[in-house]
C-alpha cells in the first residue's frame, strides 16, 4: 500500500472469500470484514492469508442478522466513519451489489475519495467501480482445505486481526463528545454511564476496548477526572 494514501475497505465475508489476498494488501491500509455471527468457522487456507494483515484487519460480526442484509451494517460503518475520519481517507467496498452506488456518489460528493469494486465479470455501469480480479486460483484453496470450528468465537488479539483505530480517530471522538455534553447540558455522574452514552452516539467505536481508549483520551485532555467510579468534569 503506497504509504502516501489511506484506504479502508469494507468487504462481507462471502466476497472476502473470492478475493485474492496478495491484490487487497497492495490497496487497503485497513480492512473491515463483516460476517454473520451464525458462521461457525473460517477454512484454514483463509486464516492463513488472513493473518498477514495483522491489526490492520478487523471482523465485524453482525448479530441476529436473520433474513437482513449484512449491506446495511457496511452502509451505517462507512457512514460513521466518514463523519470522524480525515477526507484524505480513502473508502472502497469490494461487493457486486449496485444498492451502494448512490452511497458511493453521496461520499464521493463530499469530497471523499469513494468506489464500489466489483468482480472482472460484471457489466462496468457505474463510473465508481473499478474492475479487479477476485477470483482465487482453486489449486490454491485446494492446498490449504480445512477449517477451524469457532474461530469466530475467539479473542481477536489471539488470531492476529484486531485493528488499530486511527488515534486521531479517538481523539476527534472525545473532542466531540465533551461539545455534545456542553451543548445538553448531559453529565453522566458514573463511569459507567458515561460509556453508555458514549456508545449510543458511537456505536461504530464500542468493539474492542475503543470506549476506554476516548474515555482515557478525554482524561489526558483534563476534560475530565474519575474518583472511585465517579466521573468529575473540568468544564
């Protein structure tokens, strides 16, 4: 990836699965996958290619999702992510499904580098997609057939694919959670609360410990202080 440009990547599990690994590395500097919980286990010769990416790979694994489309939960992440994020981020969604491209024109629109890439197959329709090869060569899953059940369920720092949220990420979402508490007047007296309402407003931030991490960040600002559980505000 040129260390000149940043690109999130937002792919659901079934394309992840068409992708060849050696092209995404080249092209994503973060990688969001979003699975349905109700898949129990990832094949082994994917976990391996998988790994490469480090903390710079995240599932995001969608609960109850029944007959819903997993395109939703893209749609409401990148959406999060381009209120917060810098514009010189780049977005891209690897996925066949045209429903995005109003989506992709709105982010485009707005001064955000945006693409829908799709399969090398389909019909190129829209002046937002970007023809790649996804296919992975079949002798290469062939070599690496297996799977591990429940890998789903593990800790992602064992597995090597927790991400890395941008600090500047954090740090604007602290910033503009002190200006939501001054303009309501809202003063969550309990730590605990306060996570609370952190998280209704940043539901895209609440995996992985990134709530501790803006309410550690609010504290080194002094824009707060917590006194056995109690939180103290300095504005």
């Amino acid at each position: 990836m040129n260390t000149q440009s940043r690109r999130y990547l937002f792919i659901d599990f079934e394309n992840l699965q068409q992708v060849k690994f050696k092209k995404l590395e080249k092209v994503a500097s973060k990688i969001f996958v979003f699975v349905d919980a109700s898949i129990g286990q990832v094949p082994l010769w994917q976990v391996q290619q998988i790994q490469r990416f480090g903390k710079n790979l995240k599932w995001v694994v969608v609960e109850n999702l029944g007959a819903g489309n997993l395109n939703y939960h893209i749609a409401f992440v990148m959406g999060k992510f381009h209120q917060k994020l810098e514009l010189d981020v780049e977005f891209a969604i690897i996925s066949h499904d045209s429903d995005f491209d109003p989506l992709v024109s709105f982010i485009n629109a707005s001064h955000r580098k945006c693409q829908r890439v799709k399969r090398q197959k389909e019909d190129s329709s829209s002046a937002d997609e970007e023809d790649v090869d996804m296919t992975l060569d079949e002798e290469e899953k062939e070599e690496h057939a297996g799977a591990i059940p429940g890998l789903l369920e593990s800790d992602d720092e064992e597995i090597g694919v927790m991400v890395d949220v941008a600090e500047e990420l954090i740090a604007k979402t602290a910033e503009e959670t002190v200006k939501r508490l001054i303009r309501s007047g809202n003063r969550p007296a309990e730590v605990s609360s306060l996570k609370d309402y952190i998280h209704l407003h940043n539901q895209e931030l609440s995996l992985y410990g990134h709530i501790d991490r803006i309410i550690q960040q609010m504290k080194a600002s002094n824009d707060i202080e917590i006194r056995k559980g109690e939180v103290i505000y300095n504005f």
